[in-house]
C-alpha cells in the first residue's frame, strides 16, 4: 500500500481523473471552468484514502476510478442540493393574488422586485421593502384620485411621448395640456409630488 503516489502514477490516473471529472460535470450541471477544482478535490480525496489500498486486491487504476466517482458524486449532490436551496421560481411566476382598488391583480416576481435592488432579492438579499411600500401605497392613492376619464389620458402618456399621444388622442394640444396640468395638481393636492 503506497503511501504517496509517484510521478508515473499521477500521469496513469490523470486520463482517468479527466473523464470522471467530465462526468461530474455533467452530472452536477456545472461549467466548464469549475472542472480544474473538480479534479482537485477528486485528488485530494484519493491521496487521502490512499492507505487503503491494498494492490492484492486490485490495480491502482481501478482503486482511483472508484475514489473519483464517489467523490464525484457526493460533489454533484451537493451542487444539486445548492441549487435547490435558492429560490426556484421564475421571474414570470405569479407570486401576489390579491383583491386591490382596481379589482383582481397579480403579481409576478419580476413586477414584485425592485429593479433598483437588481437580482439580490432573488438570492435572499434584503430589498428595500419600505420604499417600495411608499411606492405601492403613492400608487394606489393616485390611482384613487385619477378621474376614470383621465386614466386612459395616463395609460397613453404611460405608453408613448406627449406628442405621440396627442396624436392619438385626436384632441387639440391645448386641451391636451391643460388635462395634463390639472391631473398635476389633483395629484399634488393628494400629496403625490413629481419624481426628482
């Protein structure tokens, strides 16, 4: 039972360290880039469970390939189960169902997040949920104060340029601007300011 491996040792197990790391790979869907740390570890285990082996009872080949593969399988389990512990869900997954001021709505995740917290809530990153609780609150209260026949007045500034709705609207730019101006003050009268 050796207790080191020497230089030609190493260079007839490499092939075969190669090809179960690929394995591992596959098996963990991991990158191409995390195969040299694949093989390390899979070394790392084989010198340390290299007292015993023992050349009666097999070659050193087969002694390894059986060290490689376990040890590369505990390392895609352990991938998988790292994997599954982040959150699963889409973006597109609906994950709010609620009764609001303008009726059924859901949510998905992607509308739930704050684009300015980028992909950190994804991974269990705090979000800053008090603005946007501010948020939805400004925007159900504005919802509130907005005329129904302003709405669609805001769904097309929403969508398109000023100049572009106007043309839309079929209504003169005068008049176009003056909705615009009062829903201003309707709004800032109900204590929703203009975005810096």
């Amino acid at each position: 039972m050796p207790a080191s491996l020497t230089l030609s040792d190493f260079n007839r197990l490499r092939p075969i360290l190669r090809r179960e790391a690929r394995r591992t790979l596959r098996l963990a869907r991991l990158a191409g880039h995390d195969r040299e740390d694949v093989e390390q570890e899979m070394m790392l285990d084989l010198l340390g469970r290299l007292g015993a082996f023992d050349p009666a009872r097999g070659s050193l080949e087969a002694f390894a390939t059986l060290c490689f593969r376990h040890r590369g399988q505990r390392l895609a389990r352990h991938a998988r189960r790292e994997r599954q512990r982040q959150n699963p869900t889409g973006f597109d997954q609906v994950v709010v169902g609620r009764s609001g001021a303008c009726g059924d709505e859901t949510l998905t995740l992607a509308e739930v997040l704050p684009e300015a917290a980028g992909l950190g809530p994804c991974w269990g990153q705090p979000g800053d949920a008090i603005a946007a609780l501010e948020r939805r609150l400004a925007l159900e209260r504005a919802a509130s104060v907005i005329a129904p026949r302003d709405r669609a007045l805001c769904a097309a500034l929403f969508a398109a340029s000023p100049s572009d709705a106007i043309a839309a609207a079929g209504a003169s730019r005068a008049t176009f601007y003056r909705r615009i101006a009062e829903l201003r003050l309707r709004l800032l009268a109900a204590g929703i300011a203009a975005a810096a």
